[in-house]
C-alpha cells in the first residue's frame, strides 16, 4: 500500500465483514445492476439487506433492533 493514498483509509469501517458464495452469472448481474446506481458491489448488496431487514421489522417479522445498527431513518 502507498503511504498518503486513498488506499489508506479505503477498507477503514467500523461495519462487519460478510462473505458470500454466489453464481457467476449473478455476480455479473449484481454488478451491472450496482453500475447502474453508481455503487460498489458491495454497497449495493448492504443497502438490498438493509431494505429487506427494515421491510421484515415493518412487517412484524423481525422485532426492531435495540442497538448496533446505524440507521438514522
């Protein structure tokens, strides 16, 4: 890593890491439909979990988180 870079603080985050086994042919498709947002891969897929999470509490499914998640809405 260069010294001073944008590399330095580009992985800094507080947020937990998730690894995912997924189909080639979907991770192409996750990526072009992240292109068209202009979003990373993986912003995307967090805001998908994020909606999906918030829609199940809606919902009744999920009971609302009590801390830990950073949501301002």
């Amino acid at each position: 890593m260069i010294e001073g870079s944008a590399y330095d603080s580009c992985m800094a985050t507080d947020k937990a890491k998730l690894m995912v086994y997924l189909d080639p042919g979907y991770k192409e498709w996750l990526g072009k439909l992240a292109a068209t947002q202009n979003r990373s891969m993986s912003n995307y897929v967090e805001t998908l979990i994020i909606e999906t999470v918030d829609k199940a509490v809606q919902s009744g499914e999920l009971p609302p988180l009590e801390s830990g998640g950073d949501r301002d809405d």
